[in-house]
C-alpha cells in the first residue's frame, strides 16, 4: 500500500501528507475509508470529529472578536482620558500664566 508521505526539505525525513491522518484525533485515514474535509486542508475520520474542530474555531473566533472588541473600547476610553486630561491641564495652565 502506498503512503501519501511526501519528503521534508529542510530536515531530510518524511513529513506526513494531510491526507495521511485524522486533524483532530490522528487516526489513520485509509485508502478506502471516507474523508471528511474542512477549510480545503483538514481531513477528518468523522463527522463528529470535523464537528469538533468547527465548533472549536468558532469558539477560539468568537474569543478573538471579543477581544478586539474589548481593546478598542479601552482604547477608546484612553482617548477619551487623554482629551480630559489635556482640557485639564490646559486650564490649570491658563489659571497660573
């Protein structure tokens, strides 16, 4: 039977192919068994394992977008801070001149 192994070119060994085994659990994919795909380059021995991986993407998206949410309402807020402090400053300098 013959692999889907393809040769590495920077350490010289075999590097296994996509194709080669499960994305999640690493079970092997045989020849004759059914593929599951997902974003054109994970491979999975079931449904339940694509599944698995979709929801755990959306969830590590879901996490990342908060985050990005989250950092631009601080940073807005720091805008905010350092429009207050600078009309501040502004009138204690206009106070002692």
């Amino acid at each position: 039977m013959a692999s889907y192994y393809s040769s590495s070119v920077l350490g010289g060994g075999e590097e296994p192919h996509f194709l080669e085994s499960c994305s999640l659990c690493r079970k092997h994919l045989g020849r004759n068994s059914d593929i599951f795909m997902y974003r054109g380059d994970k491979a999975f021995c079931s449904k339940e394992c694509r599944e698995e991986q979709i929801e755990c993407d959306e969830a590590k998206e879901k996490s990342w977008k908060h985050a990005a949410r989250s950092l631009r309402k601080k940073s807005s807020e720091a805008a905010k801070d350092c429009k207050t402090f600078g009309q501040e400053l502004w009138w204690w300098h206009s106070l002692y001149s």
